[in-house]
C-alpha cells in the first residue's frame, strides 16, 4: 500500500471537535445512529499538498492540488475512466414540438457511447420549454429508464437490463408499457418547464447495469485492454462509469443549439447523486452540481461512519467503487480523501447538498460538514463558501454558492426538493447572482 504523507502529517490536518465518547473497535458491525457515538476523526486539510505543503493560491489549487486530489479519488475511491471517445456519434431518433399539450418541444436521442456501432447507446430524453433562447438544463441519470419519468406516451421503452419491479410492472428484467409513469412523482416537468429550464435523463443501465458481475456487461469490457477481463484495482467501477456516461450526455447537450451547454447542471439522487458529485467533480464543463441525499460515497463524509458505513456499502455494492477502495472498510481514517473533498473538487462552481430528515442511512449532518469543510477551497477560490458555520434547522435552505438544504421526510425526490434546485440554478446558474 502506498503512504500518503498528508494523511499522517497532523500538523496539517484539521482537528474535529466532536462530543466523543469512545473510539470504535477496528471491527464495530453496528450501525452508529447516535452523534455521541461517531469517533473521533481527523480529515485530510484540502488545502495541504502532498508534501505537506500549504496552497494558498487558485494558481497552486489549479494547477497542482486539483490534479492531485482527482488522481487520489480515481485510485483510491471511484476509479479512473477511460478518456471520452474522440467523436461524439448521435442519432436524434424522435423529435416533436407538442410535448405536453404543446408548450415544450421534446427530443428522443440514441448518443453512441463507443465506437462499435453495435456498442451500448446512451438513450437521452430532452424537455425544454419553447423559446428562441439556448435552455439552461438539469441533467439527471433516472433508475428505471425514460418511460418512468413521465406518462408521456412518445416516451420509448427503455431496452437495456432493468431492476425487477413488481409496482412498475417490470418483470424478467424487461420493461412494460405498465411502468410509464410510475417515477413522476420525482420529475415535475411542467413545472420546470414553466420555470425555464430543461430536463435532461436518461436510464443509468444503459451505460452499467447495477448488479455485480465481474463488469462483464455494460461499458466496462469495451474498455479493457488485451486480454483484460475485468478493471484493474484502480480503474473505474459502476459509479465512475455512470458519471462517464453523463459527461457523454454533455457532449451532446453541449452540440445542441437549443440547450444552453454552459448551463447544463449535473443532478442526481442517492446513488445517482453520489454519481452526480463525482460528474461535477471530473467534468468541470457541468455549470453546476446538485446531489440529493447522496449520503456515503457521496457527500457524507466517511469518517464520521454514520449510518452507512464504507465496509457497508463495500459489502452490498462491491461494484459501484474500485477495488481499492475495499481496503478502507473499516479503515476510514487510512483513505488519503475523504468527501469534503470531493465537494472541493467542484469549486468555485455552484454546489448544493440535500439531505432529508429521516434519511439517516445518508448521515444528514455528515453532509453538512463536508460543503462547511469544502468552504476554504471556494473561498481560495474567490468566491463565497457555505457562509454558515452550523448545520440550519429544517427548511432553512442556504442558498449559498455552496449551498445545504435539510427537509423534513424521507430519502427521495420531491416536488419542495425541485422548487429548491430551481431557487439555486435561479440564484447562481441563470443569474449569476454573485
Ligand atoms: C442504498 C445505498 C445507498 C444509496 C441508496 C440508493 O441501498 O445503501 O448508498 O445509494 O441505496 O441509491 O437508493
């Protein structure tokens, strides 16, 4: 294993002061819902190079801290993905301007995600409300496919492999004209519509379908070198893959002339929205980032091993990080980064972390603390950080560039958590408020 001297140098680390009572045994299995029982961590300072060096200039953050700080999650967490295709191939294969009755225009199309024609095709779903003006667009990967977001009957059917699902009628990992729909709830469209902005999704199994098998499907095996079978160590899993896909629905989204490419904000939820940060952070074509209850591997930091824990989610998702990662289960502290970090990555541009109340597998608070933690960086950077020093109470949004919000209720998507987004993307994507 490699040593990282900004892990061990506590000179340079930031001390946590928390209420500890305890430090947990290396092989703790319970899940830690109590705040007296969260240990006692130290985290990676951001602003500490690998030499233990201090960064004290955008100059030093972007052209040696940012790399190396990118280079530590592809190695150590998500995994390296390969570099996008050389040529963006695309296929507009529906197109209609009387979506919903008429007031949006609606664009169906296949994005070729290799260069084998018979290769995984990323299919894109595009609302955008009718107006001469390029759109400023959420884009938000979906777990059942196109169908689901709306009862829109033009919508296709998604073919790739899905999650069986008795109340979205899917069975046989195959979808059903009974699943239109059945996620809407999530994506009140009109109503973003109505707000100016577009929607952009497409189903996250068209780029790796979520279930470990050695990456045999998918796009993994496209990428392997001879004789290759399966990632190395230290490339790319199901989320680096996912987040991927999204930067090749930028591509896309970026060559249309009716969305406005520089305003294009990556959104996700849960495992998405873990997906969604790591898209941000990878891609900084993403005018924006928006993750909702991301929780471990997301926002939340791991440290704190609140609620889902990295040997958890190690255990029930062996797929979603590299190989390498597995090493830090039960083993927080050892990780060279931990999420605020990630967080940083996506400095200075906008940056909002949801959580919900109940949604204590996600660790609320952990979420908090890693934008607080990210604010140096943006401040570095010229521009406001989180602006607050302790969590806000429920629905008392802060909407600063690095924004945090808390709602009442459970891990989801809803229609508050959208008028949200949009108040954010209002303030700090369309305005430009600051
Ligand atoms: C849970 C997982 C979380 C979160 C969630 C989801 O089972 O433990 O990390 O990603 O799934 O994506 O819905």
């Amino acid at each position: 294993m490699r040593c990282y001297p900004r892990v061990s140098a506590p000179l340079f680390c930031l001390f946590l002061v928390t209420t500890v009572t305890s430090m947990l045994p290396a092989q703790q299995e319970v899940v830690i819902y109590d705040e007296a029982k969260v240990p006692q961590f130290t985290l990676p300072d951001p602003l500490v190079g690998p030499n233990g060096e201090k960064i004290e200039t955008a100059e030093a953050w972007n052209s040696k801290q940012r790399p190396y700080l990118i280079q530590l999650f592809e190695t150590q967490v998500y995994g390296k993905a390969p570099a996008a295709p050389g040529k963006i191939s695309y296929k507009v294969t529906e197109s209609s301007d009387e979506a919903f009755g008429g007031k949006a225009r609606r664009r169906q199309v296949a994005i070729q995600l290799t260069d084998d024609p018979e290769g995984p095709v990323l299919n894109l779903l595009v609302y955008l409300p009718k107006t001469d003006k390029p759109v400023p667009t959420f884009l938000m990967l979906s777990f059942y496919g196109n169908a689901t977001v709306t009862d829109d009957p033009a919508v296709m059917l998604p073919t790739s492999w899905l999650r069986d699902n008795k109340d979205k009628g899917i069975s046989g990992h195959k979808a059903s004209e009974k699943m239109r729909g059945t996620s809407s709830g999530r994506w009140p469209i009109e109503t973003i519509l109505d707000r100016g902005y577009g929607v952009a999704t497409a189903y996250y199994g068209d780029i790796d379908p979520d279930f470990d098998d050695g990456f045999q499907n998918g796009i993994h095996p496209y990428f392997n070198a001879e004789g290759q079978t399966k990632p190395k160590a230290d490339e790319w899993g199901s989320i680096a893959a996912w987040s991927w896909g999204m930067s090749r629905a930028l591509d896309y989204l970026q060559e249309s002339e009716e969305v406005d490419g520089e305003k294009v904000i990556s959104l996700g939820h849960s495992r998405l929205g873990k997906t969604a940060l790591w898209a941000g952070a990878t891609d900084t074509r993403f005018a924006a980032v928006i993750s909702n209850n991301s929780g471990c591997g997301g926002a939340a930091l791991s440290r704190r091993r609140y609620g889902e824990s990295v040997q958890k989610i190690n255990k029930s998702f062996p797929h979603w990080f590299c190989d390498n990662f597995v090493q830090y289960s039960h083993n927080e502290d050892a990780c060279p980064v931990d999420q605020h970090e990630l967080i940083a990555l996506i400095a200075p541009r906008p940056c909002l972390i949801c959580s919900a109340e109940e949604d204590r597998w996600a660790d609320p608070h952990g979420e908090f603390l890693s934008g607080h933690y990210a604010s140096p960086v943006y401040e570095l950077l010229g521009v406001e950080g989180m602006g607050v020093e302790k969590m806000p109470a429920i629905n008392e949004p802060v909407l600063s560039r690095l924004g945090y919000v808390i709602r009442p209720g459970k891990h989801d998507v809803t229609t508050l958590d959208w008028q949200r987004y949009m108040d954010f993307a209002d303030r700090h994507v369309t305005k430009a408020a600051d």
